[in-house]
C-alpha cells in the first residue's frame, strides 16, 4: 500500500503556515469497531460513536480490508438501493468490480475511485472480479458517503470514474509526505472529482519521522482517519493509530506527524483527510436511504418496492458465493 505512489521531489509543495493560520485542535479520537459487510468482507466502521453533527456533511464510512484473501474468499455485496446522498469507493490494493442501474460500471483498482450519485435512486452492485475470487489477494478500500442537501436528494442518478493516475499529486515541504487530492482543494490544487456537496477527500502517506502540515478551508470541518500505522496529530500531538478517526476543531491548518518506529508490515502512516461545508438540515437514515424526514424514508422504501429505482440488467453482475 498504496497503489499511486510518486517521487515526492518533482511535486508540488504544500505551502508553509504564515504568522495569522492557527492549527486545529483535535476534539476527539475514537476507535472504529471491526465488523462485516455485504456478502460478508471485513470493515472497521470508521465513523462509530462520532456525532452526526460533527461528521456533517458525511454520513458513513468503512475501511475495507485491509485483508489478504485466499482463492475463493473474496466477497462483495448483492444488488441493493441507494437514494439521498452519494457513495465514493476508493480502492488502494486489489479490484472491486461495479455496476448500476443507470448504466454505470467498470473496475476500481490501483488508487482508482468510483463516484456515484445515488440521487433520486438507484439499484448498485460491487463485487470482486472472478479472477480475484479465484487466486485471492489483497483487498483494501473505503467506502464513504456524502449526504446531498434537500435540493439535491432528487437529482439525476450519476457515475463518475476517476483512475488512480488522474489524482492531483503534492508534497511536503521537505518530500516526506505524498498527499494525493481524490476532490475538493489544498491550497490552490483542486481533484478531479465532481461533488454536489463541497468536500474535500485526500489520502497521504507520511513516511517515518516526517510531518504533514496544510491549510483547511476554514468553512469546512477537518476529518483525520488512520488507514495504516501511527503517529500524532494536532498541535499538542494526540496520539493516533490504524483505525482511529481525529475530529478537529476551527483553525487554518491541519497537522499530522508519523511515527519514527513503524510496524514492519506498515512501512508509513497512510491517512484519509476529509472536510466538508456542513448542510445543516435533518438527517432520517434507514439502511441505503438517507433523506431530510421519517416520511421520505417511507417514500423511499416505497418507490423501491414498486421498481422506481430501475431494473438490474440483464447479464448483469452477481455476487460471488460459495461454490459459485
């Protein structure tokens, strides 16, 4: 891990705090618990036991993996709905394979993610590949998902496929981080991906004894998790490991250090960072619904029911099983 890698010294730098920026302080750290999803791959629930308020506009988020399958151990999930928000898969080893009723589709692998706009509704699958069901192999992603505003919760289902190589690459001042920007901006550099809901997601690696510091839009929250190996973070140094979440505080930057001594498996501190200009309004989440009211969420599992999400096509994919 990871699967993008890049020499950190031909990137472009991060730019250095001025004398006005304040660092955020860290207001929690909590641990996710392991757990399962799907047709029975393994998670850590990243966002367990932290406040709605706090995560907003966030709603959910899995680490999946990270495991090492045998042959005939991967698993996925089966076809299901989405309406309200949007999902982001982000898959740093292995191969997830998606599809949807909308039409959209293909292989996340090597760094790539997959953005998908749930919308008005939507039926989806992701499962492994039959190859990697059939050799086994390293899986590791997350999953994410970020609510829509009420004007939005209706839109136009959406897919969007953004290759590994296609995110936005910076460094450290000194070359000792590698910060890849998946959406949203770091100072003046923007990712590719496309969002209703102003975010920012990034993933750095931190190699051992280095330290990360970058501006934060002010009006976005700030959001540390640890996909792999420790290290601090915030100005008074909280500790922090694999499967921890960091909410921080108000400020201009966000710090983060690694660990001089790293697990031999865990060679740097891999982290997601992510932010959001909060919405504000009432979250009603039923399972894959996520809407503004307790009659919204009747509606939506209504029009499910009634096929208002479109048809799984035919020779669509299958979830991998037993014997199968």
């Amino acid at each position: 891990m990871p699967a993008v890698t890049a020499d950190t010294l031909t990137l472009p730098r991060i730019a250095g705090p001025v004398a006005t920026d304040t660092e955020r302080p860290v207001r929690s750290v909590t641990t996710g618990p392991r757990g399962y999803e799907g047709e029975g791959f393994p998670v850590v629930r990243a966002f367990a036991g932290v406040s709605k308020t706090d995560l907003d506009p966030f709603v959910h988020m899995d680490q999946m993996g990270e495991v090492e399958y045998e042959p005939g151990e991967p698993r996925g999930t089966s076809w299901h709905p989405h309406r309200g928000f949007e999902t982001v898969t982000y898959m740093i080893d292995g191969r997830f394979a998606h599809q949807d009723s909308h039409g959209g589709g293909g292989l996340i692998e090597d760094g790539a993610t997959q953005w998908m706009t749930a919308g008005s509704g939507i039926l989806h699958i992701e499962t492994p590949p039959a190859e990697l069901v059939e050799s086994g192999g390293l899986f590791h992603g997350v999953q994410l998902w970020v609510n829509l505003p009420k004007k939005a919760k209706f839109a136009t289902p959406a897919y969007q496929s953004i290759e590994g190589n296609q995110a936005t690459l910076l460094s450290s001042p000194d070359g000792g981080s590698l910060v890849r920007i998946i959406a949203g901006g770091i100072d003046g550099h923007t990712g590719p991906g496309s969002t209703h809901t102003p975010i920012t997601l990034a993933h750095a690696t931190i190699e051992p004894g280095a330290a990360l510091n970058l501006p934060w839009n002010r009006d976005f929250n700030a959001l540390v998790y640890v996909l792999s190996g420790r290290g601090t973070v915030g100005p008074v140094g909280n500790p922090i490991q694999q499967g921890q979440l960091a909410v921080l505080g108000p400020g201009d930057r966000i710090s983060i250090s690694a660990a001089q001594q790293q697990d031999s498996n865990r060679p740097a501190l891999e982290v997601l960072l992510l932010g959001g200009r909060p919405i504000r309004e009432p979250v009603f989440q039923y399972g894959p619904f996520v809407m503004n009211s307790r009659a919204e969420l009747i509606e939506a599992m209504d029009d499910f029911n009634a096929g208002k999400f479109g048809h799984i096509p035919p020779g669509a994919l299958m979830p991998h099983t037993s014997g199968a």
